[in-house]
C-alpha cells in the first residue's frame, strides 16, 4: 500500500502510538478505516511501513497517509504493539 504524504492533516489529535509514531484513525468505508501517521524528519520509509503493518495486523485498513510533525496531544490511548 501506498502511504502519501500530506501537508495538513485533517485531525489534530492522535489516538495513540503504533511503532513508537503517533497515529490516528478514521471509518473509510464498511471495508475499514484510514490511517495517518506523524512522523520526525529522521523516521525512515521501513519505519512507516513497519507501522503500517503492524496496524493492519490489528485493525482493517483500507487507506494510509502520513505527515511531518507531531500532533496537538492525544485524545484516546489506544496503542497498537
């Protein structure tokens, strides 16, 4: 699956962690829900990818994007190891 960057992402607030990157998500469609990350300068591509998997090992994804920066704070605790 394909992970685009975006500039502004919709939400403010992360869920949780999934691979130690902050993340949110969101009901796509009755197939699954979208995911965003927020990533540092220094994450990697296998970084993103690996959290990519571990979440849809945990939860069905149908979509991924991911940004620069660091959400506002968190509003759930929700982490996926």
């Amino acid at each position: 699956m394909r992970i685009p960057q975006i500039n502004n992402p919709e939400y403010e607030k992360a869920e949780g962690y999934c691979n130690g990157l902050p993340y949110n998500t969101e009901l796509a469609s009755s197939a699954g829900c979208s995911i965003h990350f927020w990533v540092g300068l220094d994450t990697t591509s296998a970084d993103l990818n690996m959290a990519l998997h571990k979440a849809r090992c945990a939860r069905d994804i149908v979509s991924a994007t991911y940004s620069i920066g660091s959400p506002a704070g968190f509003w759930a605790d929700q982490d996926i190891n």
